[in-house]
DNA sequence: CTGCATGTTAGGTT
DNA sequence: CAACCTAACATGCA
C-alpha cells in the first residue's frame, strides 16, 4: 500500500519523535519478515542509538550508531506505529522495538507478510546503494536526466515506471494519476514519447508526489500513518479506482485494464492511445 | 464461493 | 540482453 507520499509521511513523523532514541529491546517473532534470527537482530539493536531516519524509494531507513542501518520496507500492508508503552499487540504484529529511557514503542504489522525488515552494516552510501538496487529518486530527477534515461526503453511507459530499478518511489496509484496528469496512454511505448511529453510528464510527477505528501498520503483500503492516522489524498484521486465513472476533466468514463499485472485506470479521452495531433 | 488488493521477485517465454 | 506474463508470497474484504 505504501508508496513515496505515504513512505515519506511516516519517515517525518518517526524521524520527529525518534532521532535520538536509544534501542534497549523488545519482542521479535520469527519469520520471513526479518532477515536473521529475532535473537541476533534484538542484540544488534539494543544500545544502538537512532542517528537519523531518511528515506530511499518506498525503503525506511533508521541510520545507527556503528554504521549500522535498520531497513524496514512496508511491502502491501506494512505499518509502523509508534505508540506508549506498553501497547497490545494486534493480530498480525511481528516485531516491537523498546528504547532505554522513554516509555514508547515502534510496532511493525504487517497480515499480508510482504514487508521485510533488514539490518545492513554498510561503510558508504555507495556500499548502501548496492544492497537496495533502485533507481534515481522520483523526486530527485532533473528533467533532463529523466528524460535521458527513457531513450532506448522499449517498455509500456506504466511498466517502466512502476520498476524501481528504473526509478524509485512510484506504486500503482500514483502511476495512474500522474499519467492522466500529463496525458499519456499506460501502453505507450517509453521511448516513443515526444520530449514535450517526457517534460510533462516529469513535471506531473513532482507537482502530483508532492501534493501526496501534502495531504499526508492516500488511504483507499488500509494505509495509516505512524499514529494511526489516515491520508486525505484519496479525495484527490482523479482516475484510481474510479472504473466507469466520468473523468472529472472531461467527463468521459474511465477505463480499467490489467497492464504489468496490476488494475490500470485511465481515461481514453484524456490519454487518447494515439498521437492526437495525427488524427 | 469468487475475485481482487497500494509490492517485489523468480522463472519461463517471446 | 530486453520485455512480457504468471505465479508466488498470506490475508482480508466485498
């Protein structure tokens, strides 16, 4: 569920309330979300203090004490909540993190078990970024540099964006918006855009991630922030889930198609599938 | 019961 | 090598 707006809300509200602490232990159940034993993660953890929390692509990431660096990634129904301690657990809670003299916690719960929760020893950034593999961040890309790396892509452009290797941060929903933003077919072939149409579509993408972040994410099935609050981007939505109701721009009906595997909204009129201008 | 779900990746095919 | 599709992961919801 969480994508670069809603990753980026939970990081600022934990960086505000967590940089600083220092871990003293807590309650880890074994499985596939983590990476190690419960055992070895918690005596890693415990006496490391929390030096920073950033952010790469939908990845948190909490910088400590030894160069170490807890990763935490969401996956579908990944959540971070930091609550006072001590806090009961929900069903589906895998990890718990204490810290030594403050009366909160950081619980991670996750039903679906997409998310992962990693520990890295990494000396440099560059080190860092060999074990995540992203690319460029979607809010950090010049113009030019974007539109420099889609020549020679042959990909539909919504595949494209939706691989993080590609670039970093975008999901399913905001794909779909931001290419009805700048008025462009899902299927179009990437490398097949007009230069106008990259620019657009570059300048859509900032405007579009950066109202996200504004209105603190979209909440359409179970996203919440570190306190449990919901996102108001959903209001927002222009064409995501919105199959067979009228394009607010143009009143059209908006289509639904399974590209990359995922649900597909666009509007056939907005985001005609040929150049408009040939026809 | 069926179908679908905001993410990622492995494996097979074209 | 590039790009596509499907399945798999595990659970909840309409």
């Amino acid at each position: 569920m969480p994508e670069l707006p809603e990753v980026e809300t939970i990081v600022r509200g934990l960086a505000r309330k967590m940089t600083g602490l220092k871990f003293s232990g807590g309650t880890i159940r074994p499985g596939k979300l983590i990476e190690a034993s419960p055992e070895a993660m918690l005596n890693t953890l415990r006496g490391k203090k929390i030096l920073s929390i950033g952010r790469r692509g939908k990845h948190i990431l909490f910088h400590l004490t030894g160069q170490w660096i807890l990763v935490i990634h969401l996956g579908m129904t990944g959540k971070l909540q930091f609550l006072p301690h001590p806090n009961r657990q929900e069903k589906h809670t895998h990890a718990i993190f204490e810290f030594q003299d403050h009366p909160w916690e950081l619980h991670f719960i996750d039903p679906r078990k997409f998310g992962r929760i990693r520990f890295l020893r990494v000396a440099c950034k560059e080190h860092l970024e060999g074990h995540l593999r992203l690319g460029p961040e979607a809010l950090e890309i010049s113009s030019e540099a974007f539109i420099h790396r889609v020549r020679g892509k042959r990909k539909r452009i919504k595949a494209l964006l939706l691989d993080q290797h590609f670039l970093a941060g975008l999901g399913n929903i905001y794909i779909d918006e931001i290419l009805h933003a700048a008025g462009i077919h899902p299927l179009k072939i990437a490398c097949t855009l007009s230069r106008k149409a990259l620019l657009r579509l570059h300048g859509e993408m900032r405007r579009i991630l950066q109202k996200a972040i504004q209105s603190k994410g979209t909440s359409v099935r179970n996203y919440r922030d570190e306190t449990g609050s919901p996102g108001k981007f959903q209001k927002k939505l222009k064409v995501y889930s919105r199959e067979g109701q009228p394009c607010r721009s143009c009143r059209s009906l908006i289509l639904r198609k399974v590209i990359a595997g995922r649900s597909t909204f666009f509007c056939p009129r907005c985001q005609p599938e040929r150049n408009p201008q040939l026809k």
